[in-house]
C-alpha cells in the first residue's frame, strides 16, 4: 500500500490509498557504484555470481528472475523490469514471474501492462487468488467499483482466509461511502493477517472519523508492526490533536522530528497546536519557522507565522508573512483576509503597491 499525502487548511493529514501506481518511479536504473576502495560490497559480488551463471546458462529462467529481485533491493528498476521480461519470456508457465513483473509495471506506472501481466497469471493458474486480487485492485484504482468487487469476491470464494481481499472490499466500501461495511471489512482483515498494517491504519483513521477512542489502539497496533512509519505517528498525533490531548499530539510529532529530522509537517502541527491550543505564541514561531526552513515554499506556515506576529502586535512582520504566503499560493483566501485586515489599519502593504491601483 502506498501513501498519499495531501493538505488541508492548517494541518496536513496523510492517507492511506491502495494504489500501487502511486509508488515512487523514481528510483536508480543503474547499477550503483562500489562503496569505496576497496570496500567490500554484497550488491555487486551477488551480481558479479549471477552474471556468471547467466553466460553459462543464458537461457535459465530462473536466473534472470533472481537478478531482477537482486536490482530490485537497489532500486534498479528498468534492470529488474528487463530480467523480469526475460524470464517470461524463457518460461511463461511460472505463475511468480507474471506477479512479479505486474507488481513492477504497476509500481511504474504502467497500468495497462501491469493488467495484462496478472491476467496472463491467472490463465495461468486460475485458482491463484493473488492475480485475482491484483487485478481486482487496479479495477479499484479506474473506480470501476462494482467490477472490483465481483472479482474480489470470485477470489474470496477460493480462499476464505485472504486478507487482502477483504482490505480491497474495505477500500470499495469507503469509496462508495458506506463507512460501517468499511470498519467491517478492515476488521476481518486484521482477523486474516493480525501483521496487516495498512487495515489498522484504516481502522484507525475510521474510528477517529468516528471520534471513537479505539482508534488510539488502532494507531498503537500500526507502530507495534512499523515503530519507524512516520505515517503511523502522524495519524496518531492527529487523532490526539482533535481530541484536545495536546501533550500526546506534541510527543507524536516530537517522534516524527526524531525520525525524519527533514520533515516540515510535523513541525508545522506542533505550531499549531502551541498557537492554537495552548497559546505559546513564542514556541508557535519557533515551530512555524523550523517548518519554513525545511520547506520554504510552505505557504500555510508563513500565513501562520504571520498570525502569530500580528496577535503579539508586530504588524509590520505580519504583513511580511502573509504576502509571501499568498506569493506562494496566490489563492490563500485567509492570507488575503488577513492582508484587507492589516491594509485596514494602516499598515503598509508593499505587494499591493506594486500592483498599483485595482
């Protein structure tokens, strides 16, 4: 499963999707240089071994299978892609090689093939529920939510016990706004697979929705499997900022910093909350400016650093914040409304003198 990360007005909120086309394709097509001289590295001695085997037997399928899960440890996609097809097209009887190079054209991008790579699987071997299931995700993925569901459940027939079936009929059911046969679903997923990560973040995020204090477990379940899923903690962190438990929210986003000292969000919440909820407007500056220096192009934190220099009556500073907000993001509507407050007492507002009359 993959994360999708979006924005509300003053704190991001990260959600789960079951869209593998969303991974990243970005990663090295090359194999990666040696580690240093004389440095001993296992990547380039396991490829070195296999390369060898390969001209001796180059038309063993199984070998191009295993060089392509050896470039896949290294993000060497386009090699893996090219050993993947290989070794189909050396023995299109294994059912793996067509799952494996589906997973990797949907990783990629590439829908279509990635389709015909798990229907081809399922030809051949109709009783493998995972091409079903793979197939019955990207159908998820066009929206095509009734064709989904039907082959969801042509695949649950054949293995009850299938967890990621009844992830995917969780998904169908939140797609289709049916919240409770939603809970449902991820719940029997996590019967199926008690490791089901992606169910509880689910679970979790239904349950907050829901204001439904499980969710706290929910989200302690997900970080018991993935102690280092920023995604985790920061759903955590969130369920325990709109509860108004801000201490628990703030060590949620103090966990965040420790693991991704890079990340701007987590600081920007902790902003918020001090500004908001406990009044700290000095702290709240503190947060807002750590937030801008990792991510300079964050408009919603200039536009609240710029809220807290005008509550502490520095308008000049203020007005500085909040035209490089609306700079960034032309239609910040409360940066704006913040700009006709300032203009309306006097202050000086530089972007809009160089706009000249309107």
């Amino acid at each position: 499963m993959v994360l999708l990360l979006q924005r509300s007005k003053y704190a991001r909120a990260w959600w789960v999707l079951p869209l593998g086309i969303l991974w990243c394709a970005c990663g090295g097509t090359n194999t990666p240089a040696p580690a240093g001289p004389g440095a001993a590295d296992p990547f380039l001695a396991s490829l070195d071994s296999l390369n060898a085997l390969i001209v001796e037997a180059p038309n063993k399928a199984a070998l191009y299978e295993q060089r392509a899960r050896l470039y896949l440890t290294v993000d060497s996609l386009m090699a893996a892609q090219r050993d993947l097809e290989r070794a189909v097209d050396l023995d299109s009887t294994q059912v793996q090689y067509h799952l494996a190079l589906g997973d990797l054209y949907y990783r990629t991008v590439q829908v279509e093939r990635a389709n015909d790579a798990f229907i081809r699987a399922a030809r051949v071997d109709p009783s493998n529920t995972s091409a079903m299931l793979k197939q019955a995700e990207i159908q998820l993925v066009l929206r095509n939510y009734q064709r989904s569901m039907t082959m969801v459940n042509d695949a649950l027939r054949k293995d009850p016990h299938a967890a990621h079936g009844y992830f995917l009929k969780g998904w169908i059911h939140m797609e289709t706004g049916d919240s409770a046969l939603a809970l449902s679903s991820f719940r029997t997923a996590v019967e199926q697979d008690p490791q089901d990560y992606s169910a509880y973040i689910m679970l979790g995020k239904i349950s907050a929705a829901r204001h439904d204090p499980l969710a706290e477990q929910y989200y302690a379940t997900a970080i018991a499997l993935k102690p280092r899923s920023v995604e985790a903690w920061y759903n955590k962190g969130m369920y325990h900022q709109d509860a108004g438990q801000d201490s628990l929210a703030l060590e949620c986003y103090k966990q965040i910093m420790e693991l991704d000292p890079r990340n701007a969000l987590a600081w920007y919440n902790s902003g918020y909350i001090r500004m908001e909820h406990m009044k700290d407007l000095a702290g709240a500056s503190h947060d807002f400016s750590e937030a801008i220096r990792l991510e300079p192009g964050y408009a919603d934190a200039w536009y609240n650093r710029g809220l807290v220099m005008e509550r502490i009556q520095e308008l000049d500073s203020a007005a500085a914040n909040y035209q490089i907000a609306l700079s960034l993001r032309p239609d910040h509507v409360l940066a704006t409304e913040a700009l006709n407050r300032l203009e309306a007492k006097g202050v000086r507002i530089k972007i809009r003198e160089r706009q000249g009359p309107q």
